[in-house]
C-alpha cells in the first residue's frame, strides 16, 4: 500500500470530505465516491484512513501538563435548564485575575483537538472555557462520526445559549478579570459571530471559517472582530461578502484574513486538511487580538 502524503490527494477529495463532514452526504456515499480517488495503488482504506482525523499523534499540549491547570467541570445553561460539561484551563501560576476565552467546537461535540486548542490558549495565559454541547445527549463520544450524528438532533438555538452561558460562567468566576472572548471553529465560529451578536459586553470575537450572521443582526455586533477565512473554502466564503458589507456599512471594528491555498478545517492539525503555515500565522493573529483587546 502507498504510503500518501498531502500533495498525493486531490481537492476534490478535501471538498467530498466536507461535504461529509458537514451532513451533505452520509458515509456510504462517501465512501462510493471516495472509490474513484483510489487509483495507482491507493485503497479506499488509506484514503479514509489519512483524511480521517489522528488525536493520537497531534495533540499539542498534553493533558497534566505542568504549565497549566485543567478540569471538567458543569455550569447551568439557565434558558434551557441544562447542566453542560466543559473542560477549564487556566495557567498553573498566574499573577492576578485573567482574561477569559470560551472555545468553541465543530460540528461533532467536544473532541480532543478542541480541548488541545482551550489548553492551547490557556498556557497564553487566558483561563478558558470549553464546553460540550452534546452534554445533553451524553456528551462527545469518543468519535467525530457519532459526534455529528448526536449534534444534528440538538437545536442550533439552544446550543447557542449554551455557549452564552459559558461566556456568563467565565465572567462571574473569582480567576476572571471580566473580560471574555471567544473563539470558535466551522460550527464554532458560526457561534462565534452569534455570540458577538447577541452579547453586547463580550470583548473580542475570533470566528475560524464560521457561518454569516445576517445584515440585520450585524448591527447589534459591538465586539471587535477577527475573521479568518480558507481561500479554497466556497461553501462559507459565499457569504462573507455580504457580511463585510454589512460590518462596513455599520461601521464595526473588524479585521479579516483569507489564507489563499488553505482549505476549511486548516487550523485542525488532526487531519491532512491542516495548513501549517496558515494556521500558526492565523493562530499567532489570533492570540494578539486577545492580548489587546482582553488584557
């Protein structure tokens, strides 16, 4: 069996695969299409095999490590009623009350790449909030298939009010200095934008490859923005147009990046979708922003 690098794939397999991972098609249509990208001596299995997320080797920051401190813990989504799952992390040794970031995942509940991302910011010295939103149906588990599969029968709404809860749990926790953002990826900068929309105290909003909000919801915005788009990604870059229309038009604080040759998912060093160099530009980027707007 060929041993596959990025650069063996083709683009058309990067795009099929978000098409699955977005619910356009299910896992056998992936897989029937997939068949026709295994020529010279690629199988189906190793084409699967390498596109299909590896937490084992790519996890950044270990949990226990000594940098920092991490726990689960649960906090009340009052709107709902609901007691979500999150995993906290804060700097082991800190000086003062800290800046907070609520981390927000994809479309598959809270897997391991996003805890590695709410570590991540946290040995920047953030106190961070990562939530599940699969709580309700048992929490994230343990693969992204059927953490998608358990995400689509939750409502998008309530998910979101989840997450404004995380923001409401940072804001009132005795480590905080009061001044939360959030970060979010594909689903998560959907929410991301949305939380923007609908906190009027949040400090900083950093979507990654995130949904539009509406025109008309961009004028209740009042956090600054950080926009980071894949310049292959035509699904989510068709409505950035009309959004930087909009934030234009009502004058928002915004800054925007396109990574020319990244496809969505580039920050996501669990899967060949990663861009290396996108994604530590972008993520540099991203940790300045909040050291200037939280700090």
């Amino acid at each position: 069996m060929k041993d596959l690098k990025k650069e063996d794939i083709s683009q058309e397999v990067f795009d099929l695969y978000d098409d699955y991972a977005h619910n356009k098609i299910d896992r056998r249509q992936f897989v029937d299409r997939l068949s026709l990208y295994a020529v010279g001596g690629i199988t189906v299995s190793s084409l699967l095999s390498f596109i299909s997320p590896n937490y084992k080797d790519s996890i950044l920051i270990k949990p226990g490590d000594s940098r920092l401190g991490s726990e689960y813990i649960n906090y009340d989504s009052t709107k709902g009623g609901r007691s979500i799952r999150g995993l906290l992390s804060k700097p082991a040794e800190s000086n003062g009350k800290l800046p907070g970031i609520v981390v927000v995942h994809e479309n598959r509940g809270l897997n391991p790449y996003i805890e590695d991302v709410g570590r991540r910011a946290a040995v920047e010295g953030f106190i961070t909030l990562a939530p599940d939103a699969l709580t309700p149906l048992g929490g994230y588990p343990g693969n992204d298939d059927e953490g998608r599969t358990l995400q689509s029968k939750r409502d998008r709404n309530e998910m979101l009010e989840d997450f404004i809860a995380a923001y409401e749990y940072l804001k009132s926790n005795n480590d905080c200095n009061g001044k939360i953002g959030v970060v979010g990826f594909c689903f998560g900068g959907g929410i991301s934008n949305m939380m923007a929309v609908r906190i009027p105290s949040l400090s900083a909003a950093v979507p990654f490859y995130g949904g539009q909000p509406t025109s008309e919801d961009v004028a209740k915005i009042k956090a600054p923005l950080m926009l980071h788009y894949a310049g292959l990604d035509e699904r989510v870059n068709a409505g950035w147009p009309a959004y930087e229309e909009a934030l234009k038009a009502n004058k928002k604080e915004y800054v925007a990046h396109i990574y020319p040759d990244a496809n969505h998912g580039f920050n996501n060093n669990t899967t060949p979708r990663y861009d290396d160099k996108a994604a530590t530009l972008a993520w540099s980027r991203t940790i300045a922003f909040f050291n200037d707007k939280l700090k």
